[in-house]
C-alpha cells in the first residue's frame, strides 16, 4: 500500500460528459444550457473538458451546435477544450473553430468500426497519418481513443494484441495519448489489470487514459484496478450520463463525483473541488434530464 | 493474476436484502410478497439467507411479522436461512421458530452502539457470552456482526485495533464468522485492504465477511479490494435494497446482481443463476418500490 500511495498521489481526470453524455441525451439540450454545464465544469476544477464532437449532424444531431458551445463557453487559462473528430473534416471544423486539442476514435473491433465509421480499423488508420500531419501544422494537439477495447457487442472478445497494434499505430502517428475505451461496459477489472499490463510495458512512453461505462456497475471497479495497474488518466462524464440513450435512468458512463469521491478518500489528488462538482451534477440532472414529471417514469 | 485465480476460484454470498433492505422500506410490504421473494432468491441459487430480524416491533415495525416470514418460505435442502438479533431476547425467538442461524451486532462505535442498542460496545460484548451459550445448547450457529467498522457517522474513524478487539471477542464466544459492516458507507478500497491484511493475519482462524453500503457509489470497489485481500465471503442485498429510508432512489447495499455478475466475469464461481437472480431483482424492485406512478417521482 505504501508502494501505491507514493506512486499515485494524484490522477487526472478528462471530462466527456458534454461529449458522451450529451450526445446520448434523447431530448434536445438547449446550446445555453450546455455552456453553462462546461463552465461549471471548468469552474470546479476540471482541466480537460471534451466539449463536443465535430461529426455530421445527420449521424449526430445532439451535437450540432458544436461550434457555437465552443465558441461561447468560458475558457479559463490552464483548462484545455478537446472535440471527437470522426475524420478529415472534423479536424478542419476543429480548427476552424480555434479547438487546441482533438479526438480522433478507431474500433478494435472490425464491427464496430465499419458500423460507426463505416470503414475498415486499417482504413480508419490509413486516415490517420494525414489528420496527424495537419494535425501537427496547425499546432492542434492530437489523441486517440481506441473503442471496444474490452470487448464487442458484434465480435465478443477482442485481442490484446489488436488493441496493442491500434495503440502502436497511434503512437507512431504521435499522439499524445491513447484513451482505452470499454464502450459498451464489457471490462471486469482482472482483464482491465491484464491489458494494461501489457500495454504500460510494451508502450512504457505512450500515456494511457481509461474510459470506462457503468453498463452493469462495475465501471468503478475497473477504474481501481486500471489505477492499481499504473493507470493515470481517467475519462469520465459529470452525473454519469452517456452510453444509453435507450434507456432512461440506466447506468452510463462512469460518474465523475463518484470517481473524484474515490480517489479523494483514498488520498489521491484530482484538483477538482468536489463540492461544487456535486453541485454541478445536480444541476446537470436538472437540465438534462430525459424524465418528464407528466410522464410518472420511475 | 495466475496467483489470485487459483486461490479464489469461488466465494460466498450472504444475502441480506430480506433483513437489510426490507427494514428500510417505507411503504408496508405484505408478507406473502416477502415469502415470495425469499423463495425466489433461494431458487436463484443463493445457500445463505438472512430472511428477517427478531427485534421488537416498535422499533423496527417492519419486520414485524418475522415468524410468520421464516414459517411460510420454502426452505430447500442446503440453504441456510438467518435472523438478526439485538439481545438474548431476539434469539429465544430465533429458537421458538427453528432457525438454524442468528446475526448478533456489536458496533465497533460506542456512540452508535447506544444510538442502535442503547447500551455500550462492552455491555452488548458481555451479553455476547450468554447468547453464545444459549445458541450452543440450541444447536443454533451464531455469527457476529461488527457495525461501524469502517467509520461511524458520529464518531468519524474507527481504529483498526478496536475492530480487532470486538473480533477476537466474537471469536473468543465461539461464533462462525465475523462480518464487517460499511454500515453507513464510508469505506475505501486502501482502508478495506489495510483492516484486512491485520485481521486476516492476526485472526487467520476466523472466516470474516464484508458487507459494504453503496452509500456513495464505491461498494463494489470495496468488495473487490476485499476479495484481492483474500476475502471469501461477502454480504449483498438484491435490487441494493436498503441502507437509505429516507431517500427512495438513493443507493443502498452492494447490489447482490452486481456483485455476481463482476465475479462471474472474473471467472469466480458463486453458485447462483445470475439470469434468475436478475429476474428475481426485476420482481423485488417491482413489489417493494417506494415510487408511485402518480407522484411523478424521478
């Protein structure tokens, strides 16, 4: 225990409710509403905040004011906005619009990505050298995010190997970091320990960030054992929205105040304020919500 | 992880929520709707049941009707049904209506020893040897219960050397095991693994349980600490029923679905048909709601 308190005295956290969670919101959320979440986002201490994503608002229509949220949130120095970009014309709206950091998502799993992406992993891949390299002119700051990193709801397992490959392929493009992505919360926290074993030993320079869902309620447990394993950053959503849109009041991604609680007990330090950061998921539930009073939803 | 397989192929599951949960539901649940629901998480697969709580009426009305409850269920070969008891009182009842097992609680916490008991931690510890005796000569297993032993919500911490001496007298009387109780959720998973390593050395004789509130949404990163500590035997209620009267919709215990489908995942046997067990959540959550559709209530 002493060994792990020393090495870990703090975490970072990196944000996407206004990215996953709002993408996954049925009702539309007003743009002034989702300003004013990210500023209270920011204002608590967050200092990565994946505020939107630049996709094309006929795949994604909740997010088709992503210029505007970007251009009217608050921008505190020292906190850094980044946008999912799903291709070449995502980064070129990302830099239109002033972003200093993008998101680019590759699948594992084959499925998932002719599915979302409609193309091949290797395909996806083969845009990448381009988009890093205009990336780079632009000074924009480039991660990656590999999806279905734990599994697939098409494929079932995916390797290790092919997860490292993607990874490797993301490193050689010069990212500055690789998030992990369980999307559809398939992870337990042994295979969590296993990949990333691997993972931080094969690619000891490359900086790994999890992004866990709370799909069946152990997306915590996943994060603790990702942070045992040498894990140090950590993608989550502000009240735990995204990942469901299906299905109102069911788990999404892993809950920020709750992994803020966690760490903080355990003497981690996150830099948010965990007060008001409760306060914002409160009024997050608010103004988000999918429940109508008139409707009697449990 | 080769190492934590082999030696932790199965665990075990007390399930609480008939005890813990029940007594926390507002509204009156009938008896029948009890006994139905016991009868379902035996069927599920469950072997160790705590089904109600032989303390008196006026304080906890709602397991009022204890005898009729252990009378009616059905009471398969291998399962162990328990009740709660407060005092030497609680179990002559337990032995009037043929239980083969009794909970006794001893808060590791002074303050909440007489908020629950009205008398001291050593005063309820003093009564310990008498039961002991009495449930001996019966032929009825005893197992102690340590609330509090994670923190108190009057006192704050609670030492480690306090829970190992309310243990080893627990283990002095003879009981089975000892379970220690989050009982308002404080713990963490660095706290769970630090009292575990000094129990599990000092009292290696003494099988020890765990049951954790997911008060603030980390209990089953306390199980999982746990049983990385070498813990085998964990408490959890169906649904997460209980811990929270008065906020409908706030967590209660460890979910016992949860709690399967994360060991079942890690590849650790429970015994129990987790589809039936989910089926039986879907059921319990549908009888004992406190919502009701024309309050509108999230």
């Amino acid at each position: 225990m002493v060994r792990e308190e020393l090495s870990s005295k703090s975490i970072s956290i990196v944000e996407v409710g206004p990215r996953d969670g709002f993408q996954n919101v049925r009702k539309e959320i007003p743009t002034g509403d989702k300003v004013k979440i990210i500023d209270l986002l920011s204002a608590a201490g967050l200092r990565s905040i994946e505020a939107t994503s630049f996709t094309h608002p006929k795949w994604i229509p909740q997010l088709k004011d992503a210029a505007e949220v970007i251009r009217r949130i608050t921008k505190p120095p020292g906190v850094v906005f980044s946008a999912l970009i799903p291709n070449e014309k995502g980064l070129d709206r990302a830099i239109e619009n002033g972003l200093e950091e993008v998101v680019f998502v590759v699948s594992a799993s084959e499925a998932l990505n002719r599915e979302n992406f409609n193309k091949s992993t290797w395909e996806s891949l083969a845009e990448l050298s381009s988009i890093a390299e205009k990336a780079r002119r632009n000074g924009v700051q480039l991660r990656g995010a590999i999806a279905a990193s734990f599994g697939c709801p098409f494929e079932g397992s995916v390797s290790v190997e092919r997860v490292i490959e993607v990874a490797e392929a993301f490193r050689n493009a010069g990212v500055s970091a690789v998030t992990l992505a369980d999307t559809t919360g398939m992870a337990h926290p042994l295979q969590v320990k296993e990949l990333l074993s691997v993972l931080l030993s094969q690619l000891s320079d490359l900086p790994i960030a999890l992004h866990f869902h709370d799909t069946r309620r152990i997306g915590l447990v996943n994060v603790y054992s990702a942070w045992q394993a040498g894990a140090k950053i950590f993608e989550s959503s502000i009240a735990g929205l995204g990942g469901c849109p299906y299905a109102p009041g069911a788990p999404g991604n892993v809950a920020t105040e709750s992994l803020v609680y966690m760490f903080h007990k355990m003497g981690v330090e996150t830099g948010v304020n965990l007060d008001r950061l409760v306060e914002c998921s409160q009024i997050t539930q608010e103004l988000v919500s999918d429940r109508r009073p008139d409707q009697g939803q449990g």
